[in-house]
C-alpha cells in the first residue's frame, strides 16, 4: 500500500486520466474530488463490496466457484 500525504486542494495523479483531489479535511473526515473518464466507475468500497457480492448471489455460484472463475479468467 502506498501511503501519501496531502493537504487541501493537493491531488493525486493515477496515471493519466484519473486526479484524486482533497478538497476539505474536517476533523476526521476527509472529502475528496474524484476526475475520470465516463467509462471508470467510481464507487465507495463498501457500495462496491456490496454490488460485488449481489452479482455472485444473482448468478448462483458459489463464492468458491467464482473465485475458480475469476482465477481461471486472470
């Protein structure tokens, strides 16, 4: 894991096409401003985890089998 610090309005370059500013840190919060191409989804971790696991359980594979899958897939 890379750990970088940054104050306001500094950012981060993820590669070309993606810029990850803070644009506020209040307390223990911090409010970032996200830039990326339309065809990038961005979504909070948690939100991602979530949608991740619906579409295992809509498929009807086992967590086992879809870890089979994706390693196969790599």
């Amino acid at each position: 894991m890379l750990v970088l610090t940054r104050r306001s309005e500094e950012a981060i370059k993820l590669g070309d096409d993606i810029t990850i500013t803070v644009i506020e840190v209040r307390g223990n919060q911090v409010r970032l401003g996200i830039e990326a191409p339309t065809g990038i989804r961005v979504y909070r971790k948690e939100l991602y985890e979530k949608i991740k696991s619906e579409n295992i359980i809509s498929s009807g594979l086992s967590v086992n089998e879809f870890t089979k899958i994706k390693k196969v897939l790599k």
